[in-house]
C-alpha cells in the first residue's frame, strides 16, 4: 500500500474514534434534539399489578429499556412517531404509537398459552411445572361442550380420578354422585366443593358459561383443607374480568331430550299367557282362554280387549329444554368486570308433564386497583332453582308404568283415563297436574368481597382478607287434590259406558314448607413470595371461620271447601299441624403452606392444618392435618439433555398427607333426646314424652385417612405427546361403626357407633394425549384411565361367619347373594341336586356353596362387586379445520353391578326380555325361568345372583360440531365472532343389559330414566 494512503487512514480513523468519544460525552446540539421526546410510563398486568423486567423496544431500532420493580421505565431520544413494544415472558405483546406523547402507561394481559401453564390449588395457584400433588384440571371451555345443564354430568371422562354415576334424569334430581378416587369410607363419601375460595353447595347448578375451570384435588394437596378433604376437593373457580373494551356475548342452546332406554314390556296376548302359565302354577284356572288371547293381539275389540304400552301412553318421544345467557366482560387498568345472566328450563318426559325445572342466575365478578398496594375483589351470585313437580313421586309414576296391564286400557278409546292400577295411581293422569302440584323455589345468593394489601417496604409481603355471606331461602308447596278415573260400567253394554270415581285423596291436602340456611365465612391469610435468584418461595399462614344456621317451619291442613283454594287459611281445622326445626353449626381452623424450589427442578411443599369441628367433644374437637410432597424435574439436569434426549420434560413426584373426614350425625357425644310420637293423657291434655335417642359416645373422633401418591409425568416432541401416571394409596381408620353385628340380638341393645373400622382404598391414574399441527389442521387426542378399588380391612361382623361371607376383604357395600348357576331344565335335574323345597324345573338353580347337601343362609356369597364403577375411561378427541371444530368425548366404566329385579306378576307386567325365551314344557332349554309371580317363588323372594346385572358400559358421552363464521363477515355486520353449532349428550350406550339404562339405581326398575339430548346453538360476540 501506498504510505501515503496508510497515513491518511490512520489519521481518519483516530479522527472518528475522537469524535466519537466527544460524542458520548457532550450534549447533542438542540438543534440536533428537535422532535425528539422522553418518555416514561408504568407497565401492569390487569389486576393492576406492576410488573418489573418487562422490555420495552423502540420498534425497528435497537434502542430499549426495562421497567424497574415498580413497572417504571424510562425512555429518552425517542421520535415522536416512534412505535414502542412491549415484551414480557407469559403476555401478549404489545404494540403502542407514542404520536408525541410523554407518557404512555401500559396493561399487558396474560397470554392463553400462560395460563395453561397454571393450576389452581387450595387458597391460591401454582405453575404446573412446580406442582408436586395430583391435581387435575378442566377447563369452563370444554364443559360447555356438552348440553347437559348438570355440571356433575359433565366431568367423568374428562378428569382422571372421578368416579360419577347418574340414577336420574328427572329435571332438577338429575346429578351424579361423584367419588374421588373411589370410596374409602363407611360413611359420608362426597367431596369437598369449593366455589371460588369458599365451601359451598351449589356446584351442580353452576352455569356452565360462568367457570374458568375445575380442578380436582386428590393427594396430600387436598390436606390444606382438613377436616373435610377426606373424599377429595372440587376446587372451582369463575370467570374475571380480563380488561379491554367492553366484550358482550350471548350463547343459545335448544335441546331435545328423549331417555337414553326404556323398557320393552310384554304386549297383552304375551302377558295374558304368562298370566294363564302363574295362575297354573299356583294350581288355579287360566284367567284368559286361546280367543281372548287372539283379541288382544288382533285390536278388534279395543275397549274389552286393548292391547296397551303403558309407556307409549304416559311419554313423550321428545321433551324440550334451552338456556340462555348473555355476559358483559372487559375493563382498564383500575377496574375490571365480569357480569352475567342465564336463564335455563327443563321438561318433563311426560305427556302433559308437571314436571319441569327452571333456573336463572345471575354474576358479578368485580375487581378494583385502589393503589399499588390495594386491590379489592368483589364477588355476587344469585340463583333462583324452580322445581315442578306433581304430587305423585317419580317413584311412584314409574312403578305404574311397570306394572301396568297391557290387558287393560290406560286411555279409553274415547280419550278418558282408564282405570288405576291401584290407589288411583294411573301415570297417563298422576304425571300431570289433574292431581295437583308441587313447587319447589329455592333461593341462592353467594357473596364475597376480599382484599389484598401489599406490604410498603417488604417486597414479597402481602395481606389478604376475606368475607363471604351465603343465603338460602326455599318455600316447598305440595298440593294434591282428588281426581278422577274412569271403569266400564258394564262390560256387555255396546255403548260402553264408564263411570267415573274420584280417586287419589278423599279431600285436598296442602302442606307448606319454608326454611332458611345462612353461613359466613370469614379468612385471613398472610403471603410471603419472593425469589432469591434461582431459589423460589410461596408461603402463607391463615386463620378462618365459618357459622351456618338453619330454621325450618312446615303447616299442612286438609278438607278445603274447594280443590281450586290452594291457601293454608283455607284449610280446616280439622286434623291441621304444624312443626318446625333448626340448627347452628361452627368450625374454626388455622393452616398454611410453604411452597420451595430450586430452578424450578427440586420442588418441595408442606401444608399443614389445624382444624376445629363441633361434632366432637370439647378436648376432641381441634386435629391436625398436615401434608407433605416433594417433586424432581429430571429433564433439567445437565445429564439428562446430555444423554435423553427423546424425552423433552420427565419429572417424577410423590407426596403424603394426613386429612380428616367429619360428616357424620352431630352431638353424637351426648345423650340426645326427642319427642315420641304418642304421650301421656293428663287431664285431658295429650302430653308427649321424652325417650332417649341414642347410647352417647364421649370417645368420638375424626376418621383419619392416610394419602399415598406417586407420580410420574413425561413430554415428548414439545407438548405433541404427553404422559401422566399416578398410584395412590390410602388408608381409612377410626371409621365410625356399631359393634351391633356382634352383639347378640337378645341383649336388645342399642350401641353408639365407634371409631373403630378400617378401609384401603388403592389404583391408578393414567393420562396420555397427543396434539398435532398438519398444515391448518389442528387435532388432539386424550385418553384417562382411573382405576380405584377399596377393600375393608376391619369391620364389626357376626362371629364365625365363613370367609366367603365376610365382608372383611370385600369392597364397601359387597353385598350377600346366592350364587345363581343354571336353570332347572325337568324335574328330574331338581331331584337329583340340592334344592331349596319347592323347587321344580324351570326355577333358578343355587349353589350348594359348603357342600352339605342343604340350600340355606349358609350358601350365600359375600359379592366382591357394587353398584360403584372401579374402572372408568375416557377418550376425548378434538379437531379444528380451518372454521370448523369437532369434540367427541367416549366414556366409559366397569367393575360395577346392579340389582334389579323387577315387581312382576299378576300385578303387573315382565319386560319383554323376561318372557321372550322363558322356561316353559315347551322350551325347556331357555334363557329365562319360568314365569313367577312377584316374589311368591324362591329365586325371587331370596337375592341372587341371577338377578344382579354386570353394568359394564361405554357411551358416546358428548359430541359437538362447531362453525365460525368467517371474521370478515362478522365484522360486516357488526360482530367479533358468531359460532353456531350441534351437540348431543349420551348418543350411544353399549352394554349387556340392554333392558335399562346401565346407570339405572339397584331395585325394581321404578326410577326416573336416564336422558340423550339432541342440541342446536349459537354463540354471538359482539
């Protein structure tokens, strides 16, 4: 190179160096400063909070700041036009346009992806990643995905760990039970629900579009809640405000609903020869003769010779229900809402039903920033349950539709009602309000309010309190009044004439009933949070109490002058009564937590709680119920992404807790005292006595259960597959029960129940899913499998019991059956094989289960099965194609039985199935015994196993089909979203029984059916 190019250089670049240094040093000229601003703001998130570290960009520039503890940031040399951005780790981003403004205050909101991350857990949440118990969780979303107005229908199969069954359809009864894990108790079994914070009652009721999500609390993590998380907790939290412009939505459903299964009964010429073959049997003349049979069958005689479905008489085909609902969200950055409306209605399957269910609600949620170190929540929900009913029972409905005749008519040919079964009981009329009514109005209001005071100075320090004030209002009113069937007056009269009877009550009748429940809970909690560079920690201490306080009053009187006066004073005086009850109830309780972990890798929590219970005596009544887990994310280790790099995220936890179960019957520590129902005449006066009620336990205590967890949970591929598996383990002790099965009936006496029973309750929970991206085609499949199985490992039995009736080993409720093994084809089988006296071919053979010759009580087996499932599956599918959507959820759940047996006979009919292939002279190889006559035969009248279905099923539980109208043509129209779509509920069952319902409660097959639901809706947003 020339050197005199390589001097020049060197003296140009020393030049710029200078300046440069100069530059950053001295002040710009102002002339150079002209149009360009400084700017400052604070970032929060919606609540108000600040949040420090939030990075703040100059668009397309790399100039940028970050805001300080505060949320304070500080800009300087920014053009008036410029763009910031703001980026903050689990929040949306967000663009702002300075258009020469100095401050500019931002509110970032969480991004959905972040909030999946979170779970919520007893009195506060938790990162999913750091949690250490066996939580599950749902989300609002998906269980509107299903029409059911129940939300306890809605979660088995969606929640690994829920065991539910459903009796019932009947609006307003048609919940289902739901055990956590199964059942661990002799007792009181139900979880623990808790509505934003509070122990309430309600949760099925809940509108379904209010709740953010479920979670179900299983372990050692349900310990913070004591005395009452014995069965598991159902955490369930509302919708909030989520800040923004003002966001209105309105969703319609319009369902139709038809049972999931009735029963096909025997058509009249079927039962008419039953009846024939149970009048032989009992060495009696038929009743029907071969002509009269054809009658029935041929329909040439409808008034003598009808040939009636009961159930095609009294049920609709179909029976309508829809909600509405309509919500307003949005808010600033002081102030946040969330309001709701809904109104719901149910019908009855029955034709010109009485039965309906109708329910509106109401919500607001509100939350305000009063400071940077105040914020207030304010929480009201009301509620208003409207039950129909007639005064007839479904029970009681039911039992007619099963025993009622198809020989004799429900509807005359000339549209009048037929005659009763008995007692006026025909259900074409009873299901209708011809007899009556009954309403039922219950009144829910549930309010909180809380705040949250950060503590000046002390970063990390907060305060929170909060008071909730709970109040139920119900008025039951029954009125039942006579009504009238009508009977052929003579059966040879070509006119047919009927005559008409008043049947049912002789005189009307009214009773009312009024009570109210009001309970206040009031908490006080103190939080420490803070991180300590890769050290985390999350603790509180709190201290809460809860009063509740019933009173009850209820009237009846009969003989009114008129069955169209339905009011109390109207009544006669006549055999009137009046009677009226209440009660007080308390608990005190302290708890806490302290959460740690270190880089989110070693994960430990303890809760522990003292707990106060006034079903107890004084001295007895504070426990202490303490939980511990611990958790390790093995995929953080160094030596782990070195050598597995297959498994993306693999942590593995367990945990032990200690909980209490106290719902049982109260002041079971005294001697308690009533009223009998007679007296003693004392001048003329009826004075009544007083008898003692129970034997007192002065030794009573808590059930304590012992919780075992060990989990595993595994991602692979990022979040494309994922896997969690949980055994768990608990045992139950200090179970109350009565020595009474070993105590001598002779002795005549009446002992209080002890603590001394004992059950394990074991299984496993297994979750997999996978979700994929095929182009604009998004797909996820989940699958749960729960298996929970208990055992009693003590119980008070009668002595000597063989073992294979001992209910020690079996699983709670185990029930004691013969053992149904075959059916007599002839007479000489019966002969040649112990039998019960009596028995001829075509009965029901029992097992000789000892041997000795003999059929008796001491053949009878100890079931190892119950009416409760201990398997349940779900398969849940989901896809998204451009603007379609598609769910389908498949349930399903085996291990149980149920008993049903039906009330047949001459007084009333078989379902068809029981007769179809029945043992006769004829067919001496079929399926079914011969006919029988209610409980008049051996193998009906003692319980066996002939009768005891296995109810093993699967179900398409929930199918929905969504289509989102394209945005642009929203917008043209002045909408945000516009989604319409059809669902349906319970679409397909598979199963072995095939004649009811497989959920049908054990009995006589007299209950309200379980319903499918067909569904059309909508969901605007504007």
């Amino acid at each position: 190179m020339n050197p005199r190019y390589a001097k020049a250089m060197l003296l140009l670049c020393l030049f710029a160096t200078t300046s440069s240094a100069i530059t950053a040093r001295a002040p710009l000229p102002s002339v150079w400063q002209q149009g360009n601003l400084t700017v400052k703001g604070k970032v929060k998130d919606i609540n108000g909070n600040p949040l420090p570290g939030v990075t703040v960009l100059v668009k397309d520039t790399k100039k940028g700041a970050t805001s300080d503890e505060k949320g304070n940031y500080v800009l300087t040399d920014v053009k008036k036009d410029a763009v910031l951005v703001f980026q903050y780790i689990g929040f949306d981003a967000q663009e702002v346009k300075i258009d020469g403004k100095t401050t500019q205050n931002v509110v970032l909101k969480e991004n959905q992806k972040t909030l999946d991350e979170y779970v919520v857990v007893g009195y506060g949440t938790q990162k999913k990643v750091t949690k250490t118990g066996a939580v599950s969780s749902v989300k609002g979303a998906e269980l509107q995905q299903s029409p059911n107005v129940n939300i306890s229908n809605s979660l088995v199969g969606r929640i690994p760990g829920i065991i539910a069954v459903n009796n019932s359809g009947e609006p307003g009864y048609d919940g289902s039970r739901i055990f956590i894990r199964g059942r661990s108790t002799l007792g009181n079994s139900n979880p623990l629900v808790v509505i934003d914070g509070f122990p309430r009652d309600g949760f099925e009721r809940m509108n379904p579009n209010d709740i953010e999500s479920v979670s179900i609390l299983k372990d050692a993590a349900a310990a913070i809640y004591g005395s009452r998380a014995a069965n598991g907790v159902i955490l369930v939290t509302t919708k909030r405000g989520k800040g923004g412009k003002p966001t209105l939505s309105y969703g319609f459903n319009q369902s139709f609903v038809t049972p999931t299964r009735l029963p096909e009964m025997a058509d009249a010429p079927t039962y008419a020869k039953v009846v024939n073959e149970n009048l032989k049997y009992g060495g009696d003349a038929p009743k029907y003769t071969d002509e009269q049979i054809k009658k029935f069958g041929d329909g040439s005689d409808p008034w003598l010779y009808p040939n009636t479905n009961w159930y095609d008489a009294a049920i609709k085909k179909y029976s309508l229900q829809n909600r509405h609902d309509l919500s307003l969200s949005g808010g600033t950055e002081k102030m946040s809402y969330y309001v709701s409306l809904g109104s719901l209605f149910q019908d009855g399957i029955y034709k010109s039903s009485a039965t309906n269910y109708k329910q509106q609600n109401v919500r607001a949620n509100l939350d305000a920033v009063v400071s940077d170190y105040i914020r207030l929540r304010f929480d009201l929900a009301g509620r208003l349950e409207n039950r129909n009913f007639p005064p007839r029972s479904a029970g009681s409905i039911f039992r007619s539709l099963m025993r009622g005749r198809p020989t004799e008519n429900a509807i005359w040919p000339n549209g009048l009602p037929g005659p009763d079964i008995e007692y006026g009981d025909n259900p074409v009329v009873t299901g209708t309000n011809a007899i009556g009514y009954t309403n039922d109005k219950n009144y829910v209001i549930n309010t909180n309010m809380s705040a949250v005071v950060n503590i000046p100075g002390v970063e990390g320090l907060f305060v929170d309190g909060s008071f909730a004030y709970d109040q139920n209002f119900d008025f039951y009113k029954s009125y039942i009044k006579p009504w009238t069937l009508y009977t052929l007056a003579d059966a040879n009269d070509p006119t047919h004439k009927l005559n008409a009877g008043s049947r049912g009550v002789s005189a009307p009748e009214l009773t009312e009933q009024f009570s109210t429940l009001r309970q206040t809970t009031v908490n006080f909690k103190v939080n420490y949070v803070r991180s300590f560079g890769k050290h985390n920690l999350s603790s509180f201490i709190a201290f809460e109490q809860a009063t509740l306080k019933n009173d009850g009053f209820s009237a009846n009187r009969r003989y009114f002058i008129s069955d169209k006066l339905d009011q109390l004073n109207l009544g006669g005086d006549k055999e009137k009564n009046n009677a009226g009850s209440g009660f007080e109830y308390a608990r005190r309780n302290y708890f806490g937590r302290i959460s740690y972990n270190y880089k989110e890798t070693y994960l430990f929590d303890y809760n522990m709680r003292y707990d106060g219970s006034q079903n107890f005596p004084e001295g007895r009544r504070m426990g202490l119920f303490p939980g511990a887990s611990a958790g390790w994310v093995l995929s953080n280790e160094a030596f782990w992404k070195k050598s597995i790099r297959t498994l993306d995220y693999f942590k593995v936890r367990a945990s032990w807790g200690q909980m209490g179960n106290d719902q049982i019957d109260p002041f079971q520590y005294l001697s308690t005292y009533g009223f009998s129902a007679g007296g003693v005449m004392l001048g003329g006066d009826l004075n009544k006595g007083l008898y003692q009620l129970r034997s007192p336990n002065e030794s009573i205590t808590w059930e304590v259960a012992n919780n075992y967890d060990f989990g595993i949970e595994a991602k692979i591929l990022g979040d494309k597959l994922a896997f969690e598996g949980d055994y768990f383990l608990t045992k139950r002790s200090n179970i109350l029960a009565s020595r009474s099965q070993s105590m001598p009936g002779y002795t005549g006496m009446t002992l209080p129940q002890e603590n001394i029973a004992k059950v394990e309750n074991k299984g496993f929970e297994l979750v997999l899913s996978h979700k994929n991206d095929i182009k604009k085609f998004h797909y996820e499949i989940i699958g749960t499998v729960t298996h929970a199985e208990n055992k009693v490992l003590f119980f008070d039995e009668t002595p000597n019991l063989h073992a294979y009736q001992q209910a020690t080993g079996k699983q709670i409720g185990a029930p004691l059956y013969y053992q149904a093994i075959g059916i007599y084809k002839t007479q000489d089988e019966v002969d040649k094989s112990p039998h019960v006296g009596g028995a001829r071919a075509g009965d029901v053979i029992f097992l000789d289960k000892n041997g000795d010759g003999a059929i008796d009580d001491l053949d009878r087996i100890r079931m190892d099965r119950t009416e409760n499932p201990t398997w349940i599956f779900g398969l849940t599918m989901t896809a998204k194609f451009k603007n379609f959507d598609f769910t389908m959820l498949w349930q399903g759940a085996t291990g149980a039985s149920q008993y049903l047996r039906t009330e047949s006979g001459l007084i009333g009919n078989f379902p068809m199935a029981y007769v179809k292939d029945r043992w006769t002279e004829d067919n001496i190889n079929g399926s079914w015994p011969r006919a029988y006559d209610r409980d008049r035969e051996y193998w009906v009248n003692r319980q066996n196993t002939f009768w005891y279905w296995n109810t093993n099923y699967v179900r398409l539980k929930t199918l929905d089909l969504g289509y989102n109208i394209p945005t642009a043509l929203c917008k043209r129209i002045g909408l945000q979203n516009l989604r319409v779509y059809v669902s349906g509920q319970n679409l397909v069952t598979i199963d072995k029984v095939k004649i009811f319902d497989p959920e049908a409660p054990s009995g006589s097959g007299q209950f309200y059916p379980q319903t499918k639901i067909y569904n059309v809706g909508l969901n605007v947003t504007f």
